[in-house]
C-alpha cells in the first residue's frame, strides 16, 4: 500500500491509534484483518452518520414549525 494510509485513514475518520494499527496490519501482510477492522470504523462512521442526519430532521421539522408560527402571526397582524 501507498506511503499515505495513516494519514488517509485518519483523514476519513479513523482514530488515530487505530489508524496506526491498521498501518500495521497492512505492512506484515495481515490485509484480511486490516480490512475488518477498516469495516469496523465504517460502521461506527455510518452510525454517526445516521445520527447526525436525526438531528439535522429535527432541525428541520423545527425550522418549519417557526417559519410557519412566523407566517401565521404576520397575517393575523394584517387582519
């Protein structure tokens, strides 16, 4: 493998020590454990990923609730 796969691997969301360890893995050749292990932190990746993306719908859900309470007060103004 390239020079880079620390920084790569850190750079898309590996811890650092496990970074390492995958860096590791990949040098004595041990490419079916470093390969579970990148499928690993994918997983967590990914349920963080989910995570966030709740979060930014309940945002969401409570942008529009404002904007609509901001909507109808203006035109209960007009009246």
């Amino acid at each position: 493998m390239g020079l880079a796969v620390k920084e790569d691997l850190v750079y898309a969301g590996c811890p650092e020590d496990s970074a390492k360890t995958i860096e590791h893995m990949l040098d004595e050749g041990r490419l079916y454990d470093a390969l579970h292990k990148m499928k690993l932190i994918r997983c967590d990746l990914m349920d963080e990923l989910h995570q966030s993306q709740r979060r930014v719908d309940c945002l969401d859900f409570l942008i529009r609730q404002t904007e609509k309470e901001i909507k109808t007060n203006t035109e209960r103004r007009k009246s």
